[in-house]
C-alpha cells in the first residue's frame, strides 16, 4: 500500500528572474520531499509536463515571442498537468482556452496564495504518483485499489477490489454502496483524506480516501486488517478478563479468609477457655485445628499472590519503612517457631541510614518466607539471623538471610525460585510445603526494583540476599507496625481488662454469625459488656445513643460499609474520642490507610490472635 506523503515530487520552474531559485525555494520551505529545478527554455515536449509540477513565469523574459510561446504552451498543456502559470499583468492576458485545471495566478498576489496554489499542485502530483504506484501492477497487488470519480462513478479497480464490490457488510449494503457514501465526507476544501473501517462476511478491511484537488478524482486505498482488529478484540477481552481475575480474586481472598477466621477464633475463643476449662487432651485437639487453619491461611495467602502476580495485577503501596522496624517486626514473628525448634536466631543492623521506601506488607513478607525457610530447614539447635547493611550499589539496602542448614545445590540455584518447586534432597522433600515462597519472594523484590539472589551454593548453610534501592524518604513518620495488625505481638501477661476501666462496653459492627459469636464469648469471658450492630448503619445510630467505650468495626457489611460508617460516627463531636477498630479480611495497606484515612484509630487483619486485639485496645484507648 502506497502512501502520497512520503513520495517526492520535482518542481519544475520556468523563470528567468535573477532571483527565481531563491524566491521559490522559501515558497516551497515548508513541503517535504520536494526538489526544484530551474529553466529558461520552453519544454520540447508537452507529455513531461505529466512528470511533476510545472510552474511557468512568462513575463520573466524579455523577449516576447519567449512570452507567448509560453502562454501557448499553458493553452496546450495535457489534461491532468500540474501546472501554475504567474503573470504580472493579468488584466492584459487573453482569454486563452486553457487546459483544465490550469492554475492562473496574478505575480501580485500574496506570498501565502501563491504557496497554498502550490501546495495544492505538490498535493495533486503525490495523489497521482500514489495512485500510478499502486496500479502499476494491479494483478500482483493483494490490497483494494480504486479510484472513483467525486461524482460517485467508479473508474477504475483492481482484481483485489473487484472481488469485494459485491459483498455486503453486516446491514446487507454493498461495499461499493458504503464506499460512495463515505465521499460524502470530503468536502471541497479538504484536501486531505479521511478513512473507514468496514467489514465484510468475516473480514474487516480499512480504507483510505485520498481526495485529489486538481483532477476531482478520489483514490481510495484498502488493506486487510482482520488480523490486526482480531488482535486489538483480544486484547481487550484479555484485559477485561483479568479486570474479572482481578475481583474474583478480591471476593475469594474475603470468601476464604472469613470461615477461616471463623474457625481460628472459635479456637482461640475455646483456648482462653471462653466456653470452660478444657483438659489437656482437649487443649492439645484444639491446637491442632488451629495450627492446621494457619497453616491453610497461609496457603491460600501464597496462592491469591501467585495468581495476582501471573496476571500482573499485584501492585505495591510504598510508605516510608524504619529500617530497624521492619527487622524487629520480622524477628518477633518468627521467634516462636524458631525457639520451638531451639535455633538461635539473630538480628544485626549495620546500616547507616534509618529509612527507606518500600510496600510495608511486601517488605515483612519477603523477610518472613526468607527466615521462615531459614527456620524451617535448619536442624535444631542450629543457628540462623537477619543482616541488614549498605548495598554494594549506592543508595541502595541489603538484607542478609542466613541459616546453617544443609544449604542448596548449584544444580537448584535458579528452579528453588520457580513457583511450587522445592530443592530435591532428603531433608527438604521432607519438609512440607508448596515451594512458593521464594517464587513470591522474588518477584516482589523485583517490584521494589530490586533482586532477591543465592549468595552461598552447595552448603553448609545457606544465605539469600535482598537488595533493594532506599529511595526517596518523604517527609513523613515511619510506617508504624505497631499500630496495626501487621506486627505480631510478643508474648505478654494474661490481659486483665476487667481492671481497665476505661472500656466497659464493647460495640461489634459483624454482619457474619459465626465472627460475632465467638469473639462475643471471649469478650464477655474476660469481663467486657458487648453489643452488636449487623450493618454500618445500625454501628452509627448504636454509637449514637448507648455511646460505646470501644468499637470493633468490620469493613465489609451491608447497606453501609465499615469506612462509611467510621466517617459517619467522626461527625459527631461527641463520638471524636471513641477508640475504632478496623477489622477485615481484605488485609492490606491500602485498606488500613483508608481506615486510617477515615477515622479509625487501629487496623486488624482477620484472622487475628486475642492477644493482639487485647494489646491493640490498650493502645488506642490511652
């Protein structure tokens, strides 16, 4: 398929003005691909004047009979010339029987007529050779080639487009029908094209019309692009579809999160003995059904992610991070287990700046799959730590994950990083799990625009390093964990709130049963008056008349959600210092920020631990 533009068309000028090359060069500075060429004869034959654009200066010469010989050669030229003849004396010039679409301009006229005359002619000679181009081999030309007279009349199509004259498109008008109503949109000023898209049977083709202002004729340009648009409809069905991924996704995270939180609270609710003193065989059958719901918890985490990640739609909430926080929050995580396995575990910080940017969630959970594999396949009594310093790069981290495990093999430095693959051996193959976690590990790293690599293969001991850009600290606090359910609390003293006076009464905005019920029990176990509101509506009116000590409001209820009705309560004044809670089971810092945006005085995922919520309420209510 040709295209005009981009052909280059020769000016020929006739005049023997001493500044003709000059002059017409700055009339033809703004048209591209052009070349000039100045003579002072007349042409010997009247079928160049076919070949580019002829511009003809008669009065230029001196000699008269050089004048009319011109002005002949004007009366004579070939139909379809492109050629402008400029005369200074219009007035006395004959009424000469001119070719058609002769342009006849007066020297005095402006600068600006006579270049848009001649842009108009350059136009003309680049339609022509377009056109020429294409029909030079019709037969060999896969495309739709035609050119139609403005008045509707087909002149001229190619064996490509004869076969589609015919066909029909989807409300049964013929193609040459739908092509001769589009020329309605080429006005007589346009000297530009305009284009279509129509589509016959199971093809689409566009076309181009290119309006020829010197002869009238319009060329018309096709070419298939089924392929192209099929293209473009799946990409659009692929992007709609992860749109879907990506809400089924949201729901399922909810959906599995909830009857798990059901389950993990129902044990907790039993273990501080909400429904009585339990035996030993008892405590240890309930410790099994909640370690089993953690460990499914996690799994089901690990899956959202890796399936958020294949789909490209996991996305990162950057906060500036104390550098020291994150590493203390990490290390109280994995303590416990790590102390069940009798590993001494240690943290040092040798880096000399405190902050740093990166996604609080991502962060923590890259550092816990590290020392959680670290811990997890490390013999007991072994050893494994957390080193942070400055990267060998500037300006950027360096987190250190070592162990004195059995380490990995050079053969498995790069498929341990895969998803559900796990490094062969004894050891590991005994050791459950479904091999995500560095796969998810890694990708985040990258994220951050950073790398997660091996450092040290083939044993003993192994040691994986996170290096990442510190970025750009705004001018803000440090993330804090502590306010959140992000940090998994050490151990501490049985909570005695019963002495807290400060919170008596409970309100709990829970629209599941199940949730309500068994935090309702371990609640009240410990002393405290607990009401319940089914929707964020009812949480408003119940704030405003039996003024709660405490509010413990889910996000995602009916009519009214848990971040509307937080905003709701904050406007009366005397609701301003009633501690909230944000519980949910979309956990996230998205989601926590716009609980904190809302009003909410703390965030807490579900499923959490007792002992967090107990110290979360300490908290916000001092």
């Amino acid at each position: 398929m040709f295209k005009s533009n981009h052909l280059q068309t020769l000016i020929h000028i006739v005049d023997a003005s001493p500044n003709a090359h000059d002059q017409w060069v700055q009339r033809c500075v703004s048209l591209n691909t052009v070349h000039i060429e100045i003579h002072a004869d007349i042409p010997t034959k009247m079928d160049v004047f076919n070949q580019g654009v002829w511009i003809l200066a008669p009065d230029s010469f001196n000699a008269s009979p050089m004048v009319d010989a011109l002005l002949t050669v004007a009366q004579t030229a070939p139909d379809g010339a492109r050629l402008m003849v400029v005369r200074n004396k219009p007035d006395t010039t004959p009424q000469l029987d001119a070719a058609p679409g002769v342009l006849w301009i007066d020297a005095h006229e402006s600068e600006r007529a006579i270049i848009r005359s001649l842009h108009s002619l350059v136009q003309a000679d680049r339609s022509h050779q377009a056109l020429a181009a294409a029909l030079q081999f019709p037969a060999e030309n896969p495309n739709p080639v035609l050119c139609i007279e403005v008045t509707g009349e087909l002149l001229y199509a190619n064996p490509a487009a004869s076969s589609l004259l015919d066909e029909k498109d989807e409300d049964g008008v013929a193609l040459f029908q739908r092509l001769q109503a589009q020329l309605s949109h080429l006005g007589e000023e346009d000297a530009g094209a305009t284009s279509c898209v129509i589509s016959l049977n199971e093809a689409s083709y566009g076309f181009r019309f290119e309006a020829d202002g010197h002869t009238g004729r319009i060329n018309v340009y096709g070419i298939d692009i089924t392929e192209t648009l099929n293209a473009e409809r799946k990409r659009m069905a692929m992007e709609k579809q992860s749109r879907n991924k990506d809400a089924f996704l949201a729901a399922m995270s909810h959906e599995l999160r909830t009857p798990l939180n059901a389950v993990l609270s129902c044990t907790e609710a039993m273990r501080e003995g909400a429904y009585g003193t339990m035996n030993l065989e008892q405590l240890e059958a309930v410790q099994t059904i909640r370690e089993s719901g953690k460990h499914l918890l996690c799994l089901i985490t690990d899956i959202l992610d890796i399936s958020k990640i294949e789909a490209g739609r996991l996305e990162l909430s950057p906060a500036t991070l104390g550098v020291q926080a994150v590493c203390e929050s990490v290390m109280e995580m994995v303590k416990v287990p790590a102390a069940d396995r009798n590993i001494d575990l240690t943290l040092s910080n040798e880096a000399d700046f405190s902050t740093f940017r990166g996604d609080p969630l991502r962060m923590k959970q890259i550092l816990l799959n590290l020392l959680g594999n670290a811990i997890k396949f490390t013999p007991e009594h072994g050893k494994a730590g957390l080193i942070v310093s400055e990267g060998d790069a500037p300006n950027t981290i360096e987190f250190r994950v070592w162990d004195t495990g059995p380490g990995v093999g050079s053969t498995h430095a790069e498929t341990i990083f895969k998803p559900f693959v796990q490094a062969d051996g004894d050891y590991s193959a005994s050791q459950p799990g479904t091999g995500l976690g560095l796969a998810i590990a890694r990708h985040l790293a990258r994220l951050h625009e950073g790398e997660l690599s091996l450092d040290r293969l083939d044993g003993p001991g192994a040691e994986f390093i996170v290096t990442m850009p510190i970025g750009e600290t705004r001018d803000e606090p440090a993330f804090d964990f502590r306010s959140t359910g992000s940090w998994n609390l050490p151990p501490a003293e049985e909570p005695e709130p019963c002495e807290q006076k400060e919170i008596e009464t409970v309100l709990i905005a829970e629209d599941t049963d199940s949730n309500y019920q068994h935090l309702h029990a371990m609640l009240v176990s410990l002393g405290y008056t607990v009401d319940r509101a089914v929707n964020g509506q009812e949480a408003i009116n119940m704030c405003a008349t039996m003024r709660p000590d405490l509010v413990l409001m889910d996000l995602d209820m009916p009519y009214v959600n848990g971040i509307d009705a937080i905003r709701e309560i904050r406007q009366d004044e005397q609701n301003d210092d009633v501690p909230i809670i944000a519980v949910t089971a979309m956990s996230g810092v998205a989601e926590e920020q716009a609980c904190m945006h809302a009003g909410a005085n703390g965030f807490l995922a579900k499923p959490y631990p007792l002992r967090d919520l107990m110290m979360l309420m300490k908290q916000v209510s001092a």
